[in-house]
C-alpha cells in the first residue's frame, strides 16, 4: 500500500463472493475476524447489491446488531438499512429507465428481476439463477405476468443469464443508454444490476463514512466485482479479492486470497489489524 501511516477506522465489505464463500456461507475464519475487529473497536459494516432480506442471514453471526449499530447498504448502496432492516432512505429508478432497462435487457437475452424496498419480483420463477438466489438470499420471489405495476417502485433491476458474454454485452449497452440516468454494472459474472444515479457502493461508503465521522482516507473496502470499483475509488484503501476480476484487482491497493480460501480473514490480519487504532470495545 501507498500510505503505510494513515490508520484505518473504518472497514466495509462486500458479500457476495467476499465476505461469504461460493456455496454462500460464513466460514469460521471469517466469523473470528470480524469478532476481532468488534473486540478493537473498530467500526464495521456491509455494502451489497443484495435486497434488505438478504443481510438477515448475516446480522447475528457476525454481530452487527451489537455494539456501534452501523447502517449497511443494500440494492448498492441504493437502500440504507439499519441493523434491523428497517429502511433508513431509498433511491428508486426513474420510470423511463425502468421500462428502457427491461426492454434492454430482454433484447440482449436477459432475464429480468425487479426489486422493490421490500420484494424481489420474477416474470419467470424458472430462469436460470433464480433457484441460485433463492439460496444466496434466504428469500423466495413473486411471480407476476408482468412488471407494468411495479414500474414506479423499482429500486433494483436485475439482468441474468448462463452466457457471461451476453451479460458483459448488455453492460455496455446499457452504460450507454443511460450514461447520466441510472448506473449499470455487473455484480457477478451472470448478474448486472441497474440502479439509480448515486445509488452506487462510492456513495454509500460515502454516507457510512459520514455517519461514523471518518475521514474517507481512513477508510478501508474489500470486493470483488465491477460493482465495487466505485467504493475503490472513495475509499482510503481497495483490497480485492483474489477471485475478483483483473479490472478489479488493477484498482487496489492489495490483493488477498479467494474466498475459497479465507481471503477476507486474511485480508483483515494482513491489511487491516495491523493499522487499526486499538480502542475499547463499544
């Protein structure tokens, strides 16, 4: 790293294939990690392009409902929740990117997910990643014929697929179209999610920095995926993990291991501890 002096006093993650390995889970390591840094008193929390349903899973392992109570962001930042998944501030898509979005991602061969503050809504129950999310989430959808009445209630869209070029495709088409009106990146290799203008991770860590009153040049994120460059570029310190994209990995400052192999343990015994300030536990 650059600055080896400027201490950390805040650490945010990502989930998705960061702070949870590909089957999902919490491993030990990482559960022990995150204890350590709540003994130092150190401010940690989560940024996810995940609904508010889906940090439910997280909250009492990683005991995020105890001591400082840090809001964490959901839909990317789009959704400020508090540790009880009550809504603290929600951005929505403006309708016309909305229904552009979903004709978009429909003529590039994608399906659609729609979510809302408080449901993830399907057109086909039996696409492609839709049992995927179910288990990634803890949450099952509902199925509409159509999303004509949800258009104004969009906080995410999501555009999947099997065939990972045609995901990389409609990114670019879609940060085309709506350059200046919503945000479009891909958050796994077979997702892109669109949310709206500022509703991106860099904002979030942003107002979580804010909230803490830190300086952002002390503040430390760890992701993976094009959706997290944004908080990359606000924060004091990047570290990607090694399963992360080489997009990604170019914009950090340190790259640890993959989350098959505790990277986020790793992360924080290797770059974080060593430049936290100790204090007592809250």
């Amino acid at each position: 790293m650059s600055d080896t002096v400027t201490p950390i006093s805040l650490f945010i993650s990502d989930v998705d294939g960061t702070l949870l390995t590909p089957d999902k889970s919490l491993t030990p390591a990482t559960i022990a990690a995150v204890q350590r840094l709540h003994a130092l008193g150190l401010p940690f929390t989560l940024v996810s392009s995940r609904p508010p349903q889906g940090f439910a899973m997280l909250i009492e392992p990683l005991e995020l409902n105890a001591g400082l109570k840090l809001p964490l962001a959901a839909f990317n930042g789009g959704m400020i929740i508090d540790p009880q998944l009550t809504c603290l501030g929600i951005d929505l898509l403006p309708r016309e990117c909305t229904q552009e979005t979903i004709e978009t991602m429909r003529a590039q061969g994608l399906e659609v997910w729609l979510y809302t503050e408080t449901g993830w809504y399907v057109t086909e129950p039996d696409g492609a990643y839709v049992t995927h999310e179910i288990h990634a989430i803890k949450a099952k959808p509902i199925t509409v014929a159509d999303f004509s009445g949800l258009i104004d209630k969009a906080a995410k869209l999501v555009g999947s697929s099997k065939d990972f070029a045609k995901v990389v495709a409609c990114e670019q088409v879609l940060a085309q179209k709506l350059q200046g009106k919503a945000n479009a990146h891909r958050s796994q290799a077979y997702y892109i999610d669109v949310t709206p203008l500022g509703a991106d991770k860099g904002h979030a860590v942003e107002k979580i920095a804010s909230i803490c009153g830190i300086p952002l040049a002390e503040v430390a994120v760890l992701g993976d995926m094009e959706n997290d460059l944004p908080m990359f570029a606000t924060a004091g310190v990047a570290i990607a993990m090694g399963n992360a994209t080489e997009a990604v990995k170019a914009k950090a400052d340190a790259v640890t291991s993959d989350n098959q192999h505790d990277g986020f343990a790793e992360a924080v015994t290797s770059f974080i501890l060593p430049r936290v300030r100790s204090r007592p536990k809250i």
